[in-house]
C-alpha cells in the first residue's frame, strides 16, 4: 500500500500537477486569489511606505517593499492581461490563460523594478532597459516554448 503511494507522488511532477490544477481549480477562484493578493499586497507597500523607517531598518524597509510591490504589480498585470486575453478570445480563456497571465505580469513588474533601482544608480536606462526587455522576453518565449 505505501509504495503505490510512494509512486503516485513519483509520478506526480509538474506537467501532471498543471493538469490536476486545470481539472479541479475553478478560474474564479484563481481571479478571487489574485484579486485578495492584489489588496493585501498594495495595503503592504502603504504601510511600509508610512510606518517603516527605512533609515534605520534599510534592508527589512527595502526588501519587504520590493518583495510586495512586485506582487502588487503582478497581480494588477494579471487582471489586465486576463482580460486583454478574454476579449482577444473572444471569451474562451482557461485556467492556463489566467496563469500564462500572472507570469507575463511578474516579468513586467520585475521590468519596472529594475527600471526604478538603475534609476536610482543614475545607470544609463535606454540600453540596459533594452537589455532587460530582451533577456524578459527571450525568457519568457523559451517559457512558452517549453509548456507546448
């Protein structure tokens, strides 16, 4: 009995985990999900913004904002691309959508953080924004590239 247990969770690996997802997890839930990560997340970064001295605690201060604004703006992307992809389907979008969605977000916030922090390192934005949109979308495309 154990070891027919022992090899179902053997054979329990990514691809067979995103198919018990699509099966069993409903896509309002998932945008219910999404939708409470969004709120919490941005009432974090304003709590941090105002009651967290970043002088003295500047590593906790800036951490936990990073950490925060790039699930706030991921979570926001998601719903915004979900949508973008829920007109250009005309309606049919699935679980995998959804999820292909908070991906194409991560990468755009991660984007913009690293916009804001080579600002603050006065770095030239231009090129090295170019570098970064590059290497995200390359990234992003062998992403998808393997999922097929």
């Amino acid at each position: 009995m154990k070891q027919k247990n022992v090899q179902k969770l053997k054979k329990l690996d990514e691809k067979n985990l995103f198919n018990l997802l699509k099966k069993y997890m409903k896509k309002h839930i998932l945008l219910l999900i999404l939708f409470v990560l969004f709120l919490v997340s941005s009432v974090t970064v304003y709590l941090i913004l105002h009651y967290v001295d970043i002088l003295e605690n500047t590593y906790l201060a800036l951490s936990a904002i990073i950490f925060s604004y790039i699930l706030c703006v991921s979570s926001f992307f998601t719903f915004i691309l979900y949508f973008f992809k829920k007109i250009y389907y005309r309606g049919n979008v699935y679980i995998y959508h959804i999820l292909s969605s908070f991906r194409q977000g991560f990468l755009i916030s991660i984007f913009g953080a690293s916009m804001i922090y080579l600002n603050k390192l006065w770095a030239p934005l231009v090129l090295t924004g170019l570098i970064i949109s590059f290497s995200l979308f390359s990234l992003e495309l062998m992403i998808q590239n393997t999922e097929d």
